[in-house]
C-alpha cells in the first residue's frame, strides 16, 4: 500500500494535536496491512462514495479514498466524537 503525500494543513494538524507519533505507527501499520485488528479500518456512510478512515487514536481517525489498486490519499485527520 502507498499513501501520497499528506497535506501541509493535515501535518499541521497532527502537530497541534500531538499525534505525530501515533499517526507514524498507525500509518506504518496500515501500509503494512490496512485491515489490521487495530486500526479499526471502516467504510463511510455513505457507501458508495468509497470514503473510508483508519483509527490513529480511540479518539482520532484519518479519513482516506483510493486513487488507485494500491494507493491512497488521506483527505482527511479528524476528531472521532466532535459533533
């Protein structure tokens, strides 16, 4: 699996959340395997929009399309539960 870049206002945004590391080891996981138990890989309502995100933390994900067979692009690094 190959991601794109992440885009400059996504870095940011690990940076001012403090999840620059557990974003690293999750994505290295999800490059490895993206099913894993662990990132509690889901497919977004609605489905046919093929939209999908990733856990990086119990209260984070990272929302992700693919542009290809094995590539993805993360469109999106968000807070779970924020209403």
């Amino acid at each position: 699996m190959r991601v794109t870049p992440l885009a400059p206002r996504l870095r940011r945004y690990l940076t001012r959340h403090r999840l620059e590391q557990a974003f690293e080891k999750q994505l290295a996981l999800f490059t490895t395997n993206p099913r894993h138990p662990s990132l509690h890989t889901e497919s977004l309502e609605p489905k046919h929009l093929g939209i999908y995100s990733f856990r990086v933390t119990k209260k984070y994900r990272v929302v992700f399309i693919y542009c290809g067979h094995d590539v993805v692009e993360i469109i999106d690094i968000n807070n779970h539960y924020a209403g």
